[in-house]
C-alpha cells in the first residue's frame, strides 16, 4: 500500500480524498494555489506544497510543479480528484514515466472513452443504443447537410471535454452556423480539442448515468442509476439515486449496456456511463462516457455502503482483490444538491466575498472546503460544498434535504441554497418528473432585498448593539441614533433588536422581491417607492419587484433608518448583528452595503395593522442642537479652570466636517488648562494614564473635543469633561458638519428619570418625548474613600448616568495601584451581577459601566465600599500571570498612513508628527 498520496486537486474533492486517505493510515499531501492557501484541503493535508499563483494553467494545471510536488514530498501516488487533470491522458503518461501511480483509469480509457466520438463508435459496437448522430464534421456545410437528415433541433457537440462546456443547442440552419466556429474555438482552448459532431436533441428528456467500477482484467461491476436531470446551462445541480419512474428493465437494461461497453475495453477504475433517456419513448440513449469519479459519487456510496474513493486507492495499489465479485445490494434513497456560490436572480453568475458564517446541519454528510472566514476567489468553479442525505424511502430523502437547507446558514456571499430549497420544494420533483430542460423554465423570486446602489456609508445595526466587550477592546456599534431606529422598529410590531439599515449622507436604492412592510426613521432623505414619494414614520407596504430609492438628506440630520418587517437575518457576532466596520465584523460581511448585495429577513408570520407614529413622539432633527450632559469625570480645578468650564457650557460648539461613527470632533475655543502638561502622563495638559471612556464621553484629545461614538476606543488617554446622557445618546447619530451644539448640565437623578420617561413612551407608544430640565451643574465626584491599609485614596467619578469611573491614588505609575484595580474587579465580577454591564480598568482606574435604571447609584456606592474595606492588603492580592508572544514592528506601514491622515484631515503639528518613532526616540 502507498505510504504518501498527493491529491492534485482543490475543494471539496480534495477534502474528500483526504478523509480517506486518514481512515486507510495514508499519508497526505495538498497542493494549492495563493487564492487557496485558507482552504480547508490545505489544513487538512500532513503536507501542503504552494504551486503558484490562482489561474488554473499556473497551479492546478500545471503538470510539471504537481510532478515536482510529488517526487520533493516522496508521494507514491497522485489521486487527481475531478475536474483539472482528472481525465488528461499526457498526465496520467508522464506519472507512470515518473513511477508515480496514477489513481484512475488508464491512458488509453481516457482517450478511448474521452472522445465522444470513438466512445459512439466503441458504444455501436456493443449494441449500446445511440440517437441518432455523426461522425466529427469536417466543416459547418457537413453539419448544415446532416442536421438536414437528423431534423432539428440538434445538439452541437465537441468531442473533448465534459460539464456543460463545447454544448450548444440549435435550433435551426442559423444558430447551428452561428455555433459551429465558437464551440470548435471554446472546445479547443479548454482540452486542446476541436473536434465537433452533431446528435439529435431530445426534446423531453432526463440524464440518467451508470456508475462503474473495473479491475482492468474484464471484471466490471455497476452500482446502480443516478437521475441527474436537473440542470442549468448543462451543469448538474441536484442528483439522486436511484432515478424515479424507471422500470426495473429499463434499470436493468441500463446497468447491462454500462457494464458491457466497460467490458469490452477492459475499463479499470472508477468511471461513469452516462445516457439520454426519453420520457415520451421510454427509451435510453447512450451519450457519453465520464473517466474518472464523479462530483456525484456520494449518493452511490450512501445507498450501496461503499467507498469509492478506497476502492480506487486500492486498486491502484493492486490490492482491491476479490471486491468486484461480491454482491452489492442498494439501501434507501440518496440526494445530493450542489451548493454554489452564485447568483439565481442575475443567471447564476459567479459570487465571491469572505464568508462571515457557516453552519452545516447535523447528521448529513457534507461534503466542503470552507469554513467561517474562507474567502471565496473567482478562479475556479463556484461549488463551495455538496449535502449528501440518506433516508428509506425518497420521500423520507426529499424532506430531509429540505430540511438540511434550512439548518444551514452561508453569509458573506450570495449561493443558492434558496433556490434549492425551493426547487426541491415544487411538485415536479416530488413526482420525480424532472427534465434537463426543467429548470429552464423554472421562474424563481427569493424572500431577498437586493441591493441596486449601496449609497454612501449604509450598514446593518442593531440595538443596543455589542454589549459586554467593552473590557476587551470591542465597541457596541449600533445605531447612532437609537431612539429613531427603536420607534421604527416599534412602529412594526419587531423585538427591539431586530436588525434594519443605517444610511449617512445619501441612501440606498433597494430592490423587494417579495412582499412585506418597511418603516422609514430619523433624518429626511427624499425616498421614492416606483417613483413616487413615501412618508417617513409610518408603515408602507411593499410589493414583490417594488424599488425604493432613498436620495441625499434634505435639511436636518444625518442619518436615515430603514426598518423591515421581521428584521434582516444576518448572523450575531459576539452576540449582535451590529456592523463593526474597522473591526470587520457583524452585520452584512463586517462592512458597509455594496452593489449586489442580497439581504434576507426573518419577516412575520402575524397579520399587522398599519401604524403611524404621533407627531409628538417623533424625534425632531435641528441645526442648532441642545444635548443633556453630566458633568464629569474630569473636570475644574484639577484639569480645567474654572471660567472655561463656564465657557463649555455657554456656548455653540460647531460640528467639525471630519466626524464619523468613531467620534464627533467640535470646534470651539482654546481649552484653559489648569496645568501646564500631564505629568507622568505626556506632554500635553489633556494627557492622564490611560483610563476607560464611556460613550457619548466629550474626550480632549490635545485642545480639539471629540464626543466619543459608539464605535470609538474604549480606552485613552485624555481628559473628559461631561458626558451625554443616556436619554440623549440619539441626538449624538444625527450631528451634522457645520451643526451647532450645546451642553446642558443635568443632574444624575434627573437623567435617570427622564430615561425611565422615553422608555415607558417607546414601549407604548404614546405621549411625547421628555424635555431637558433647566441646567444644574453638580460635582462630579461622588464619593471619596480614604486611604488605608488596603488601598490608597479611591476617587468615584460620574461619567454620565450609566458609568462610573473609580481612581485609585494620586495621578502616579504605580504598579500597586495597577493589583488594586484588579482586585476590585475581580470581586465585583464575582457577584455575577446582571445590572453590571461592562468593568473595564485602566492603568490606576477601573471604569463600571451598569444598568441605571435597575441599579441605584447608592446602591452601586455602597458595594464599592463594601468590597474596598474587604480587600487583601496589596502585598496579598494573588493575579494569576501569563506569557503572551507578540510580533513587533516598529516603523509600521500602518501606522505611517494613519498618521499621514490625521495630518491631512485633523492637524500637521502634533507631537508625534511625521513621525511616530522619532516622537517616542524624544521622549525616552
């Protein structure tokens, strides 16, 4: 037996052979190419060896590196799958020359059986029955003159090659000498083959095939039919054995003219005889021979029990012995559909993109090459997997298959599993009554939105967003504007989560095929429905093929919310289905919308009545903005002085052009700072050791306030000021460049009532939204605890109405206050607390972001002080240590591009500008 195979092949076939070669103890080698270095053959495989770069003549057609690859990894044998090499006679040759066993059939089979033409000849000669046909044609006036005698229609034919390629069905004269010369051309470029023949076209009929298995000594076995009708473009989708409706003489008769033409030429290996069988004569045809295994293997070994990839490993070893001679009896039903990654509603053309989820359906055989995260390259064929299931009967098959569907979710990239499960679904293929011509004439309309143009910045959110991950570095993303993205989904009878559209600056013309109802929210973009105007805030009935068609936001706002019924089904990240865009996750493919894109929804099942939101309800956008702030956590006068924070809160911030959903950057006066620099902490009078922000925080970065979004960092450096309440987070989604804005100081306990106020109307929606009460503006530290054996002095500071920034010590590097931190943590996190949402520490700071309005700030307090006065000494505080490994690169090209950026779009003279590493060199 061969101690190594190299499998010169990709996908899911090469997984496939290599499964095998582990259960037979084989060694494994892969080849690949630089598109398929992720693949899952690759990862698979004992040994992997790159051939080069993606197009097929430069890897997986390239007979001399893959002769190479296996002498330089000591394979005996090369398994060349199908497709590529699989049936190229001059390879299998140059193995044998190489003394590498070719795992197929023989040189001469290929060549004998690989021309359609000699294969018809060969096929005579056994009494096979043939329809009626040619010899290859010398010119297109010998093909004029005999489809005269045939009758048309006919098919046009190359004599090389297989899968739907060198095909072209012809009508009349015209299409058969418009044909001639491109198939001739498309058969000679992809198998060095130009030969063509002409055979009748039957009109209703299905492609039934024989799978064979010789030992080249004249012992041929057949494992029975496989109806393999359904069709697109001469490509197979879905195959089944055994084939429905069929005799058992016409089984019969079919499994004997297979086995006898294989007989005849000594046939060795796997290899399939294929036929046309006619369903209005009841009568099969011979059509050609297939030398090597097929993509539809898998339903033959389910119900015969076999492997046929083992079979061929071990006859190419001269070690199958007597398996020829044993009886094998069928069992059940088998079903195969091909997944692809393609297109139904744009003629199933090829879809590439990274896929961001992949779930199989348990208990069915899967056969596939891509995981979460596999990229999909347009290089190759687009079948990214085959469903193979088993069941007693076809019904039991049908059903099972129909279900595996449903179970699996591919997201990233447009397939087809729609489209078979609904295939699989009409009455046709319940009565087994499918023909090649079928699908053809199949009209399919998913429950999909298509994305026609993607508009300027347009992602996928929902709320609250990625809560939780705050300590690690994760942002909650979400919609900017919460309260108009919640009122629509309300208005819509959807769980506050449901995912829907954010659209910035212009919108997106979308394309509905299939019915359901929309809410348009937040910022007025002029949005058309076929042309004419649609309402904002209310409930719209969408009908199959509607296109909606949003513009550019007219006045005030900056963001614009679709919401659909049932919400858009995307797959949760860490728990959201929330866009991260700089992350590359969540959403739509972790990014904004793009041309093409096809979105689905979980749509509803109820019957809704129409709704329309109370004027009053409805969040009015401005140009000149007030927004609701707590004062705090850094503010006079150990930051600031006194008079700027008066100035703060006195006057119209203007919004800068350069904001997005990472921060809001304000232009206004000069901060006057209450230090000359930070200390320990850098340069600038913002600087202090890194601690936690919360969002909505106003962060000086430098002398530039910037409101932090809710896809901005979760720690830094600087000072902060104020931050927004919970209860006025939205406003911060809909600030526009050039907006004015200003601050209005509230008290904690009236930002948590007038949170409880919008949460009692959105739930209910009725009444209208609170008002900001007059400013108050109050210390924001809220306890201080003094120094003891335990700790040092502990500082809790207000960072708005759901965080709480606790300080340890003076404004020092020390390493002790670092344990204490952790400490504190680690007993609040103990607790299990649901109320506590996030605890994230800084260098002397630990941030606690909690639940407001079912956790009391008192009660909060009190537990802080509690677990202080328990707390080891500092010297006893145990942190379990770990070593972690990082790759460094100094002069990142990254980072030279960001900082190139900040310069170009925020300022030129910064410290650590042009350079980064120079900015370091000086300080240290």
């Amino acid at each position: 037996m061969f101690a190594k195979v190299l499998i010169a092949n990709r996908g899911e076939i090469a997984c496939r052979i290599i499964r095998t070669l582990k259960k037979m103890q084989i060694g494994s080698v892969a080849v690949y190419s630089h598109a398929d270095a992720g693949s899952l053959h690759v990862m698979m495989a004992d040994e992997s060896v790159c051939l080069g770069e993606p197009p097929a003549k430069e890897s997986y057609l390239d007979v001399d590196k893959i002769i190479q690859a296996a002498k330089d990894t000591g394979a005996e044998a090369i398994h060349p799958g199908y497709g590529f090499l699989s049936e190229n006679a001059a390879f299998a040759r140059r193995c044998a020359e190489e003394g590498i066993a070719f795992i197929g059939p023989t040189p001469r089979h290929m060549e004998e059986f690989g021309l359609k033409h000699t294969a018809r000849s060969m096929a005579k000669a056994q009494n096979v029955p043939l329809l009626p046909g040619t010899e290859l044609l010398e010119n297109v006036q010998d093909a004029l003159n005999a489809a005269e005698t045939i009758g048309y229609p006919v098919m046009l034919k190359s004599t090389a090659g297989g899968g739907g390629i060198g095909m072209q069905l012809c009508y009349s004269a015209d299409e058969l000498e418009n044909g001639f010369e491109s198939v001739g051309r498309l058969s000679k470029s992809n198998f060095s083959q130009g030969g063509i023949y002409l055979e009748k076209f039957v009109a209703s009929a299905r492609h039934i095939e024989v799978q064979i298995f010789g030992d080249g000594k004249g012992d041929v076995i057949a494992l029975g039919e496989r109806d393999c009708s359904l069709q697109r473009r001469n490509q197979k989708v879905i195959e089944e054995t055994p084939a429905p409706g069929l005799s058992e003489e016409i089984r019969n008769a079919l499994r004997t003219a297979a086995v006898n033409l294989a007989r005849s030429a000594s046939y060795k290996s796997a290899g399939t005889v294929e036929f046309v069988y006619d369903t209005t004569e009841e009568k099969f045809y011979f059509l050609e021979v297939n030398t090597r295994l097929q993509v539809e293997h898998g339903v033959t070994e389910e119900i015969y029990g076999v492997d046929l990839v083992e079979w061929m490993i071990l006859e190419a070893a001269g070690e199958l012995g007597d398996t020829l001679t044993k009886h094998f009896e069928p069992n059940g039903h088998s079903i195969q559909v091909r997944v692809y990654a393609e297109d139904p509603l744009k003629n199933f053309q090829p879809s590439s993109g990274i896929l961001s989820e992949v779930v199989w359906p348990e208990g069915v055989r899967c056969e596939t090459w891509i995981e979460r995260g596999s990229a999909i390259s347009p290089y190759y064929d687009p079948m990214i997997a085959k469903l193979i299931v088993h069941a007693s009967t076809r019904t039991e098959a049908i059903e099972s298959m129909i279900s595996a569907l449903r179970e699996t979710t591919l997201y990233g990239i447009v397939t087809n599993l729609g489209y078979l499960d609904f295939v699989l679904g009409q009455e046709v293929f319940a009565k087994g009554e499918q023909t090649t011509k079928y699908l053809g004439t199949l009209s399919y309309s998913p429950d999909i939105v298509e994305v026609i143009k993607p508009g300027t910045h347009t992602t996928i959110q929902s709320a609250p967003g990625r809560i939780g991950y705050w300590d690690i570095g994760v942002p909650p993303s979400g919609p900017m504007d919460s309260l108009s993205f919640r009122l629509g989904n309300r208005l819509l009878g959807n769980d506050d989560k449901a995912p829907g559209l954010e659209m910035t600056v212009t919108g997106s013309t979308l394309k509905f095929h299939f019915p359901t109802r929309i809410v348009l929210a937040g910022a007025v973009m002029k949005a058309q429905l076929n042309g004419a105007e649609v309402p904002y805030w209310e409930t719209i009935d969408i009908a199959e093929g509607d296109v909606l068609k949003m513009g550019i936001i007219e006045g005030e706002g900056a963001r614009t919310y679709l919401l659909i019924d049932g919400g858009f089904k995307v797959p949760e990240y860490l728990g959201s289905t929330a866009t991260f865009t700089l992350g590359e996750f969540g959403g739509h493919g972790g990014r904004i919308l793009q041309i093409g894109d096809q979105l689905s929804t979980y749509g509803s099942d109820t019957e809704k009545t129409p709704a329309v939101l109370d004027a009053a309800l409805r969040p009015q956008m401005a140009k000149e903005w007030k927004i609701g702030v707590i004062y705090g956590p850094h503010g006079a006068p150990d930051f600031f002085k006194e008079e700027y924070i008066e100035t703060f809160f006195a006057i119209d911030w203007e919004v800068h052009y350069n904001s997005n959903r990472t921060g809001i950057r304000l232009i206004g006066p000069k901060p006057l700072w209450a230090r000359e620099d930070g200390g320990e902490a850098g340069l600038h009078p913002s600087n202090l050791h890194d601690n936690a922000y919360a969002i909505g925080t106003v962060d000086f970065t430098g002398d530039m306030p910037v409101i932090l979004g809710p896809d901005g960092p979760s720690l830094g450096g600087f000072v902060c000021p104020v931050t927004i309440i919970g209860a006025e987070l939205w406003k911060m989604g809909q600030l526009g460049p050039k907006d004015r804005v200003r601050f209005v100081p509230m008290a904690y306990d009236d930002a948590v009532l007038m949170e409880h106020e919008l949460e009692e109307k959105i739930a209910t929606l009725n009444g209208s939204l609170p008002t900001l009460p007059a400013p108050t503006i109050v210390d924001p530290i809220v306890a201080e605890i003094a120094e003891n054996d335990r700790h040092d002095t502990v500082r809790v500071r207000l960072s708005g109405d759901h965080n709480i920034l606790i300080e340890f010590g003076p404004m020092e590097l020390d390493l002790t206050l670092r344990f204490q931190v952790h400490e504190l943590m680690r007993r609040l996190k103990a607790a299990e607390d649901t109320r506590l949402i996030d605890l994230t520490p800084g260098i002397r700071s630990l941030q606690v972001h909690y639940d407001s309005q079912k956790l009391p700030l008192s009660e909060l307090l009190s537990r802080i002080k509690d677990e202080l006065a328990h707390m080891p000494t500092t010297r006893d505080i145990v942190v379990p240590s770990r070593t972690v490994y990082l790759p460094l690169s100094w002069d990142d090209p990254s980072t030279k591009l960001a900082i190139e950026k900040y310069m170009q779009s925020v300022r030129n003279d910064a410290p650590w500008c042009p350079s980064n590493i120079e900015f370091i060199r000086r300080m240290n």
